[in-house]
C-alpha cells in the first residue's frame, strides 16, 4: 500500500471525487476543507484494506478497482462502483471491523479518519454530518436491501438441500 | 390519532428523548432546533401508522407503546425501545412502505416529515438532517451487521450440507 495526502490541485483526482454523489453535494467552499483532511491510498491486487476484529476507524471512497468484502472467509458482497463508500460502519458505531476488505485488482481510494468531522466546526460541521450521515444511510439502506435478497436466496437454497437429503 | 406539534417546552418529552441512545450525545439546544419540524402522536391500541406498499415521508421515533410490524399480514417483529426508529427506509430511498405498523398498546411517537423538513430555514434543515441521518445510519449498521451475520451463517450451513 503506498499513501499520499491529498493533493488539492491535483485536478483529475478532483474530477472523479466531484462525480461521486457526496462530494458531488458538497459545496465548493467546503470541499477543500473535508478534502484536506484526506488521504490517497494505492492498494496492490490481493492486498487487505480492512481486517474483521481490527478497531481502526477511517472511511473509505473507492476511486478505482474492485474489493471484495468477507466474513469468517465467506463473501458476502464486493465493492466496485465509483464513490463506493465502505468503512463507514466504523465511524458510525465505534464498534470493530464487521468484515475483512481485499483489493481484487489494483484498488485507488481515498481515505477519511473518523475524527474528520470532528475537526470541522460550527455549520460546517453539522453541513458535513448531514451530508455524510445521509449517503451513509443511502449505501447501507442499499447493502440491507443486497442483503435481505442474498438471505432470501440462501433460505431457497436451505431448503431444497434439506428436501434433497431425505 | 391525534396529532400535536412538537413543544419544545414539553419537559416530559425533552428529558425521554435526551434519553434516546441517538440524541443522548447531542446539546438540548440541537434536539429543539432538530424537532422544529417534529409532531407528536398518539395511536390508541389497534391502529395503523404505516402501511406496507404506500409512499409518504415520514420517518417515527418511539416514545413510549408498543408496536407490530407485518409484512404481507405474518408478524415479522416488534417495537417497544423508548427511541426505536421505523419508516426511515422511505425518507432514504424513496421507496414504498415495505411493512405495516400497528399498535399492540396505547402508544405515543415523534414523527418527523421530510417536507417539513425542507420547508424550514437552511440552518435548521441542516441541523435537523445532521441528527436525523446521524440516527439513521447507527439504526441501519445494527441492521446491515445482523443481516451479514445472518448471510455467513446460511452460507456455512448450506456449505456443509453440500458436503
């Protein structure tokens, strides 16, 4: 893994962050202050980003590449869109890493340590938690729906498997 | 129903929800600002807050009752916690209600509507959406990680018995 801070002239970075809908919202006086707290991160393919049990809290924004998310070493979802956020559960409930996230190819993201918002003050603070607390809210409504469809599945496949054993 | 707006000078409700694991970490003075837009209900038992398939904009905090959710008329779960939170689903997605909540008991909620919301002044709507979602997203991680939890174990028992 190699780590850079952010550099805020660094136009084309830039671009792609402003396609991504949180920093897309973000008006143009804040975007420099949130973006200045964060770092750009290059993960080599088959690396780890997160490890389940691990207590760090920073949030990540997937710029390029795919990783995929486990759970005792089972997969339980990929990350692949632009602007993907992951790590966020972290931020929100101070609670240790639900699952271990890999790179499965080159992986460019760029990365928020939980106190950021901390360090924001006044409106500006409260506009980032309301930003940021509501894409949070929008990728875990969608993981949930994900989720709910996958355990539906899996309920299907319970069954015909148990049908099949007698 | 009845339906009352929210009085921020109401001391019974500002103590309950500063007792709410999502707002104890919050100055009173946010909470008011917060609830500018909220009202305050109460179901007698019996009722219906939200139906499964319709739209609206309303998000609900429990004060204090107790409540049932059905989807498709089985019973999938239950609300009783001072703060649980219900219908946020539909503020965040826009999606239609996908279960119904009735009243088990005499039951007392905050409802929040994302109109009202939009209507107040910048700075209020700001501090009303940072709480809100703030709240949103603690009750949606308890639920993704339960969910998750729920994936991996289906996934080892079916890898098990196609062994």
């Amino acid at each position: 893994m190699k780590e850079i801070p952010f550099d805020p002239n660094d136009r084309e970075t830039l671009t792609r962050l402003q396609q991504m809908p949180i920093f897309g919202a973000m008006d143009e006086e804040r975007l420099p202050k949130v973006l200045g707290m964060a770092m750009l991160r290059r993960y080599e393919k088959d690396e780890t980003i997160i490890t389940e049990g691990d207590t760090d809290q920073a949030v990540y924004f997937l710029i390029m590449g795919r990783c995929s998310v486990s759970i005792e070493g089972v997969n339980v979802n990929a990350i692949s869109e632009i602007g993907d956020v992951f790590g966020e559960m972290g931020i929100i409930d101070q609670k240790p890493r639900s699952a271990t996230v890999r790179a499965e190819k080159p992986v460019l993201c760029l990365v928020l340590d939980s106190e950021f918002i901390e360090r924001l003050e006044g409106v500006d603070k409260l506009a980032a938690e309301a930003l940021f607390y509501r894409i949070f809210s929008e990728m875990l409504a969608a993981r949930i729906r994900d989720a709910n469809a996958r355990i539906l599945y899996l309920e299907e496949k319970l069954e015909e498997c148990s049908m099949d054993n007698f | 129903m009845r339906e009352v707006p929210f009085d921020p000078a109401n001391d019974d409700i500002m103590e309950r929800l500063k007792s709410v694991p999502a707002f104890d970490s919050l100055p009173e003075s946010h909470i008011r600002e917060a609830m500018r837009a909220a009202s305050i209900r109460r179901y007698e038992a019996g009722e219906t807050i939200i139906q499964e398939g319709e739209f609206d904009n309303q998000v609900f905090f429990l004060i204090f009752g107790q409540l049932k959710i059905t989807v498709q008329d089985t019973e999938v779960g239950q609300l009783k916690r001072l703060g649980d939170v219900f219908g946020e689903m539909g503020i965040i997605d826009g999606s239609p209600r996908s279960a119904t909540i009735t009243t088990e008991k005499t039951s007392l909620v905050i409802s929040l509507d994302d109109t009202a919301i939009g209507s107040l002044g910048e700075t209020s709507k700001i501090f009303t959406q940072a709480v809100m979602y703030r709240v949103f997203a603690e009750v949606l991680a308890v639920r993704l990680r339960g969910a998750n939890q729920k994936i991996t174990e289906m996934q080892t028992e079916l890898n098990e018995l196609k062994e």
